[in-house]
C-alpha cells in the first residue's frame, strides 16, 4: 500500500508570499473554495504556535536528512581549508618553510573564496522555501554526493601525503587549500547551472483546468521535475485564476420540480381496441409522454435564461445603488491643505475617523450587494473598515475602494500568507521524474482540483531571404465601376 501510495498520490504544500488578509477554515484550508463549515471561519487570526506546528510537521524524514546533510557539507567545505592552514601550527613537530609576500596574497584570496562559498551555500541549500516538496530532489542529492566525494578525496590526499609526510612546503599547502576551495566553487557553480539556470528555458507549454469552472491558463515552463513544476503552476494559479465562489447564485431548472407528466389517457367505451389485445394508447403514451417531456425541457432552458437574466439584473441594480452610495459618501469627505494650520483643530479627523464617518451611508446597499453575490463570508466588518481608511489615506475614489468587492479576485486575495496551502500531487510518474511531451498529472485540494497538460513546444525553422524592391511595384486596375 505505501509503494502505491508513493507512486501515485503526493502531498504538495504551498507557502503564498502574498500579505493580504484572507479567509481561513481548517488546518487543511483551501485557498480556492469555501468547502468546511463556514459558520466556523475565523477572519485572519492565527496562533503562532500552531503555525510553527503546521510548519514542521511538514517536514519529513528525508527532508530532515537532505538539511542534516547539508548543513553537513557547508561545515565541511568551510573549515576544511582552515584546517589545512592551521595543522602545521598546532602539531609541535611539524616545521614549515616562511612565504611571507606570497602567502599574503594567497590568504588573501582565500579569505575572498571562503565568503563567496558561504553565500553559494547558503542561497543552493540553507535559503528559505516556498513549498515542501515530497521527494527529494535527485540534483540536490547528487550534487550533495559529489561534494562529499571532494571533500574525502582531497582530506586522504592531505593525511596521506602531506601531514603522514610532514611537508615544510607551506606555498604548497597554501596552494592545495585553494584548490580545495576553487574545486568546491566549481561545484557550486555547476549546481547552479543545473538547479537554477536550467529551468529558465522555457520548452514546455502547461495548460491547467480548474474542474468545478472550467476555466483554463496556458503557461510556459522549463525542464524541471513534476514536483518544482506543481509548485510552479500553484504559484501562478493563486495570481492568474480568480477565486471560485460555490456559493454564487444559480439559476434552478424547474423541470426537475414537474417531474412527472400532467397528461393522463381514458379509454371510454373500449374504443380504442386496436385488435390485437392492445390498446391505442398503450401504442402512443410513450410517444406522446416523450414529447411532454421534450417540452419541459424547452420550458427548463426558457426558465434557466430568464433566471439567469434576472440575477444578472439583481447584481446590477445592487451594484449601480452601491456605486451611487459610495460616491456620495466619499463627496462628503476633502483632504485639508497642508499649510491650513486653522481647520486642523477645528473638527479635523484622521483616515479611520473618517472612514466610520461615512461608512453608515454605503454600509446598507454594500451589505445587500455582498449578500447578493454571497461574498459576505469573505469580507468582515474590520477589513472593511480598514480598506476603507487606506483608500481615504491615499486619495482613491469611490470606484478603487469598490474594486475588491465588484470584480474578480484571484486565490491569493483570500489566502493568509502565515498558513500553508494543502495540495495532493496525483501522478502516474513519479514526483521526481522530469517533465515529457504529453504529460498529465493533478493537484488535488478538497473539492478544487487543476488538471495539468505538458506539451513541448514546437522547434521553429527560420529561413532567409533577401527583400526584392523590384517587385514592390503597383498598378491601379480602372473598370467601369470603378470610382477614384
């Protein structure tokens, strides 16, 4: 059960950077629907320590051994060359020769390459992550084994021939230090070639679906493996796609309320025997009850339209009384000039106090269009009020402060950046195999799922040829019903 588990399902999480206050439901929140009881939502309030729980229970075992063994390396690729300066110094009777105006300089660059080392370190296997991946990833762990290759060759080659031999060279042991350090950045470097530069090419064409809308984005991607490609698609899914509201009104097929048909048959008399022990209408109630319901079908899409011009009718007349409301509120306010010290004193208000001035003119017809659209679960009192005060303090107009409620907005508006996102990775490949020409995979968040297509974008051939001016030439063709 765990090998198929390991093969096909993947747990993904995803840490948004974004700052924007959102909506919160569970340790398992989704970012793109409101699928748990809503009624237990907490607007914005997080405890750190179930943060910080949440935070390392993501950790796995391997990805605690691929940290051990990197902080591992670092040590190792810093103080070895420390190491191998400082030995002849501490053992008693090991003599070195004097190189003070070479050595100089070759301390020198050695001091150099130790500070850059520790930056490549750092940035390759000590920055901050995005997302936690669920398998290791095979560059890193290759690029960590040819590192500690390095180290224990070049440590045998300095215990074998020079501390068992008791070199006086100190130019020599200074110069093997370097190397040390040149063949530790050469790694480095190639790490970055193949962690980081590698995936800037982009020869991958992504389309992602989102299953309960349909709505579709193409993006282009590098090389990479199916785990970096999620989180790179989740990125630009939290950005590019708008949140996707269940709760949104829906128009209702009333064919499904007349479920049976109203037409009934009679055989008054027995006239209607056809001869053969049936019956005329025992021959054509099936036609005739198919055609009824032909006809509530044409009647539940007639219905389905005008329902759904009437919502569309209600949102409009919500939003035109909300953008008047709105406008009026925000006439009642004007910034005081700079240099008027009288009316400073004399009843002026500070952006919050001004926002709850004139928050009780647009408070009504903002609460209908907000339940109108079932948006009112995203957007508390306080945000409000807060929204409200920082468009005051910078001047917007009444249309920007009713930007966030009117139009769409993506994933990462209601999504806090302290609580990590819960995706499943569904595959048939496992999360470490590269991308290919036909891929599919899934992201899974409760009731919210993107269906992923990889396709390699096609190879362009471009010719030359030289432009002939000779044959950029013209003439008017006249006719009888021509009119210059």
């Amino acid at each position: 059960m765990a090998d198929d588990l390991d093969d096909g399902v993947i747990e993904v999480q995803v840490i948004p950077q974004d700052d924007n206050w959102g909506e919160t439901n569970t340790i398992t929140e989704t970012a793109t629907s409101v699928c748990t009881d809503l009624e237990d939502v907490d607007m914005g309030l997080f405890d750190d320590d179930d943060v910080e729980h949440r935070n390392f229970s993501c950790l796995n075992f391997k990805q605690t051994l691929s940290i051990i063994f990197s902080i591992g390396l670092g040590i190792f690729a810093i103080l070895s060359p420390i190491a191998f300066l400082v030995m002849p110094n501490l053992i008693s009777n090991w003599k070195t020769d004097s190189c003070a105006m070479t050595c100089g300089g070759m301390y020198i660059s050695i001091g150099v390459k130790e500070l850059v080392l520790l930056v490549g370190i750092w940035a390759l296997y000590f920055r901050p992550t995005k997302a936690f991946m669920p398998r290791i990833d095979v560059f890193k762990v290759g690029m960590l084994s040819i590192g500690y290759l390095v180290v224990t060759l070049f440590w045998l080659f300095y215990v074998i021939q020079i501390f068992g031999k008791k070199s006086s060279d100190l130019s020599g042991i200074v110069s093997f230090a370097i190397y040390f350090i040149d063949s530790m950045l050469f790694l480095h470097y190639l790490a970055l070639l193949l962690m980081w530069i590698r995936h800037q090419e982009n020869i991958y064409n992504v389309s992602v679906i989102r299953n309960v809308d349909g709505s579709r984005k193409h993006y282009m991607i590098g090389q990479c493996s199916i785990q970096k490609a999620a989180v790179n698609v989740l990125e630009k899914y939290y950005i590019d796609f708008n949140e996707y509201n269940p709760y949104l009104p829906r128009p209702t097929s009333r064919s499904k309320i007349n479920k049976f048909s109203n037409i009934k048959f009679y055989d008054l008399d027995n006239k209607m025997d056809m001869g053969n022990g049936k019956n005329f209408s025992q021959q054509a109630s099936k036609a005739v009850i198919a055609a009824a319901a032909l006809g509530r079908r044409k009647e539940g899409r007639n219905d389905r339209f005008y329902e759904e011009l009437e919502i569309d009718r209600r949102v409009r007349k919500r939003k035109a009384r909300l953008v008047a409301a709105a406008e009026e509120a925000f006439g009642h306010i004007a910034r005081l000039n700079a240099f008027d010290t009288s009316k400073k004193a004399n009843g002026s208000m500070n952006p919050d106090e001004a926002a709850q001035a004139i928050f009780p003119t647009l408070a009504r017809p903002l609460q209908k269009y907000l339940r109108t659209t079932r948006q009112q679960l995203h957007y508390p009192l306080e945000s409000i009020m807060k929204h409200l005060a920082h468009c005051i303090m910078f001047d917007m107009s009444a249309r920007a402060f009713l930007e966030r409620y009117t139009c769409d907005q993506p994933c990462v508006g209601y999504v806090s950046s302290s609580q990590s996102q819960d995706w499943t990775l569904i595959s048939d490949f496992a999360a470490t195999k590269q991308l290919s020409d036909g891929m599919i995979f899934q992201l899974q968040q409760n009731d919210i799922s993107l269906v992923v297509v990889v396709s390699r974008t096609p190879i362009f051939k471009i010719s030359e040829h030289a432009y002939d001016i000779d044959t950029n030439r013209f003439i008017l063709r006249l006719s009888s019903e021509t009119s210059v």
